[in-house]
C-alpha cells in the first residue's frame, strides 16, 4: 500500500470517528432537553393522576356500593377482570363504550361517573351586562 492510500484511510477513519462522535453529542443532547421538559411538566403528571385515580375511585365505590366483584363486571362487559382492576387503579381508563356500559350497569349517569374526573371549576367570571 503507498503512503497515499494510508494516509486517506487515516482520514477516513478520522473522519469516521468524528461523525460517531458528533452522533453520541447530539443524542446527548436530545436526551437531556427530553428529561429537562419531562421535569419541567410535574405539575401536569401529576393533575392526570389526580384526574385518574378519582375516575378510578369512583368505578371502585359504584361497585362496591352494588356489591359486585370486579370479575363480575368483567363478565358482564366482556372484558378481563385486569382490565376492571386498572380502571379502578387508575393506570388506565375505560373507552366510552365501557364507561356507557359501567353506568348502565352501576344504575347511574355516565356524567355521574366523570363529574369525578373533570377538574373543580374555577370562579366563573362575572357575566357580561
């Protein structure tokens, strides 16, 4: 091999390990702007686990208060009891026509069952005269 050739390869294998470089750099960065806003939204985490858990906390006393057992809600909507236990855990909640067949089933209004879920409603402004 002539001294020209290993003196390209050398620069390719320079140039190789500079883009590896600059790749490894830049998934830095993306990893730590991605935990900076991930810090940053706390606050809003933390409001969707309020919002899930008195969900959940409302499926569970609807429940209770008929005295059913979670796998008798799942036979009777179709579903797996797991799924009964994650909607009253709160690490998951009911698509709309489970949570219509829930109401149906617990004698109540499915507004009744997500009045829980929405967030306490601020002082309405003054109405305009």
């Amino acid at each position: 091999m002539s001294m020209t050739g290993i003196l390209l390869f050398a620069a390719a294998y320079i140039l190789f390990l500079l883009a590896v470089f600059a790749a490894v750099v830049y998934l830095f960065i993306l990893i730590v702007k991605a935990l900076k806003k991930y810090i940053a939204s706390k606050e809003v985490r933390e409001e969707k686990k309020a919002v899930a858990k008195s969900l959940g906390e409302a499926l569970k006393e609807n429940r209770v208060r008929c005295q059913m057992t979670q796998e008798f809600v799942a036979e009777t909507l179709g579903v797996s009891r797991q799924s009964v236990s994650k909607w009253e855990n709160g690490s998951s909640d009911p698509n709309t026509s489970n949570l219509i067949a829930l109401a149906k089933l617990y004698k109540v209004s499915p507004e009744a069952l997500l009045q829980c879920a929405e967030p306490a409603p601020e002082e309405a402004p003054p109405a305009a005269p």
